[in-house]
C-alpha cells in the first residue's frame, strides 16, 4: 500500500507525467501536444453502478485544439493480471460515462481519445496480452466485426536496459534506475542527479515526494536490517549513504589490515625462530668452542627474527593485497597473472600498493602498476 500511494503522489506531478510521456511513449503525436495545458482529472466518479474510481490518475493535455486523456493505472501486485485488458476496458467505459455525463455531450460531439497506460513494478516480467482481442475466442463468420478493440500501453521496469536509463535525463527513468538498483553506490550516482534536476524552488513538492519515498518505500526495501533516521532532504540523503559506504569501505580495509599484519607476525616470528636455531646450532659446531656456539645461537637468532619479520611482512602484505584485490575484481585470469609477480615485489613497494588499491577501477590498473616503474623487482637469488 505504501508504493502504491507514493507513485500515485509521485505522477499527481506534472513534471512527472511530462517525463513519462517525452520518455517513454515513443509516438509521434507526443511532440504535437502542449503540454503547458497539461491537467490533471479528479479520478473520483462514480459509475451507473455505483462502483467508485478513486485510485485512478488522470490527466488531460491539449492535442491541437482536442483534449487527449492519459489513464495511468499502477499496478503492484505480486502475480502479473493475465485479463488487465478486460480491466482496462471497463475503466475506459466508466471515464467515458463520466465525460458524457459531466461535460453535457451533445449526440454531435466526439468522446477524447485516451491513452491507457499500465505502470507495472512487480517481481515478475509481464506476460499477460495486451490487447483485449487477444483473450477472445475466435469468433464464427460474420460475428468478428463485434469484437471489442482495446490495447493499453505497458511500462514493465524491470524490463529497461540499464544503459537504455542511464542515457535519459528524465525523473521517471530516475524513479526506474533507483527502483532496479543493486548498491548503494548505484543510489548515489542517481541521486547526484536528481539534486541537480530539483534544485528549483519551484521543484521543492517534488523534491520533497521523492524524499519522503526513499524514507519510507526504497531505503527499507533496499537494506531491511538497517536503521535510517528521517532524513529531509536528498542533500541529507546523499550525505547519509556517503558516510555509509565511507564507513564500509574503512571497515573493510581495517579488517583486511589487521587480518594481514596477524597471519604476517605469526608466520614471521615462527620462521624466524626456527631458522635463527638452526643456523646458530651450525655455526657453534663448527667453531666447536662454547662462546662461539653461544655467539652464533645469539647472531643466528637475530638475524634469523630480522630475516623472519621482513618475509613476514611481506607475506602479510601478499596476502592483504590478494584480499582487496579478490574482493573487487572476483576471479580473473588476469588478475591470477598479476598476483604470480607479488611475491618479486619488495614489501616497501607492497605496503605503498595496499593504499593505491582503491582508487582502481579495473584490473588493468594493477598491470600498469606492475609494468611501470613503481617498485624494482627483486632478483631471485
């Protein structure tokens, strides 16, 4: 009930029902209409049968010197309405009676033509027909010339092509782009703008429709298990997911930080015990003399924790890189190749490539960084 009521306030906008139409209704009788004689209809009438039409957003808008009507009918239901053409139908049949009886139709006027539009957000693609003859049985020689002829236009959201979207500068594509995002980033790239075609103080009821949705409709939709304080205005909005996705990219990094400089110290430690024994147990032998044993224990130890460390931190910072890297690029075999050359890396170099690894955005990034002249690579021994 709630995304039904919002886009029912939503194209209560006329710049809304501009958007849609310049948009998304490819006719060329669009570019013929004026739309500053655009008007909106009360949709509250009652027919012959007592049945009220109070959900329903009309409008009307000159088309040379007629009235063309627009019937924009939202539909959210969860299942796609196999018969909407027999729906439409009885709709067009009820606006038509309220038009004859409330303009005092004469039997030498003509009913407006009308546009019915069906604006479907639901799970599913929309599959139902069309148009109203399609769900009549064939009918016997003679007796087809009495089929009724009705057709709506379908707007299914899900249907549209990101990059079909992305390419408009239209609310109504905004609304849709906003509707079928994945990330929070994706949100911030329409809201940028958005603040920009809203800016005017003659946009701030529109401004503000669109506020109350992401608070109420999109954010709860989008993030259930979040909290978001009331914010009001998309200013407040882009400041909010900003920080948050600031917040997330932090936290990721700190954790790929402190995960890495773990493993990375208890490796280093542990290889370096092990290999400062050993060497000062040989060198001991070999000298065959107490202090030297005792002096090579102690040198063999130091140098082996010294030797231990640094391979240490550079297996930390291996690992930490192969982390971010994974996490932004997934799997690749062009990101396999790039890892192969970590390990010729100087740790000094590795440390300088965690902080560079964000600002990346493909993974030819890292091959230029590997090619170039950011670090020398080390000569195996």
């Amino acid at each position: 009930m709630t995304h039904d009521n919002s886009y029912k306030l939503f194209f209560s906008h006329p710049e809304m029902v501009i958007d849609l139409l310049k948009g998304f209704v490819k006719e060329p009788w669009v570019g013929q209409c004026d739309f500053t004689t655009l008007e909106k209809v009360s949709g509250s009438y009652v027919a012959d049968d007592l049945r009220d039409r109070e959900d329903d957003i009309i409008w009307k808008i000159r088309w040379g010197d007629k009235w063309l009507y627009v019937y924009l009918l939202l539909e959210f239901q969860s299942s796609v309405d196999h018969f909407m053409a027999v729906r439409i139908a009885g709709y067009l049949a009820l606006l038509y009676q309220d038009i004859i009886r409330t303009q005092k139709l004469s039997s030498k006027d003509l009913l407006p033509p009308v546009l019915p539009l069906v604006l479907y957000n639901g799970q599913y693609r929309w599959r139902a027909p069309l148009e109203l003859d399609q769900l009549i049985h064939p009918a016997p020689a003679g007796l087809e010339k009495y089929r009724p002829q009705v057709c709506y236009l379908l707007l299914d959201e899900g249907r549209f092509a990101p990059d079909d979207l992305n390419n408009l500068t239209n609310l109504v594509a905004a609304l849709f782009r906003l509707e079928n995002s994945r990330t929070e980033q994706e949100i911030q790239s329409v809201l940028v703008h958005l603040i920009e075609w809203l800016k005017a103080p003659s946009q701030t009821s529109l401004r503000r429709t669109f506020t109350v949705w992401f608070n109420r409709v999109l954010l709860p939709t989008k993030a259930p298990d979040a909290h978001f304080t009331e914010l009001n205005d998309l200013n407040e909005v882009h400041t909010m997911l900003a920080e948050r996705v600031k917040q997330w990219t932090q936290e990721w990094k700190q954790e790929g930080l402190q995960e890495g400089r773990q493993e990375g110290r208890q490796e280093g430690r542990q290889e370096g015990r092990q290999e400062g024994r050993q060497e000062g147990r040989q060198e001991g032998r070999q000298e065959g003399r107490q202090e030297g044993r005792q002096e090579g224990r102690q040198e063999g130890r130091q140098e082996g924790l010294k030797e231990g460390l640094k391979e240490g931190r550079q297996e930390e910072c291996i690992s930490l890189v192969t982390r971010l890297l994974r996490r932004k690029f997934g799997l690749h075999p062009e990101l396999d190749l790039a890892l192969a050359q970590l390990p010729t890396v100087p740790v000094e170099k590795l440390e300088d490539l965690v902080e560079v690894i964000f600002d990346w955005t493909k993974i030819s990034d890292l091959t230029e960084w590997l090619n170039g002249d950011n670090f020398q690579a080390i000569t195996p021994e």
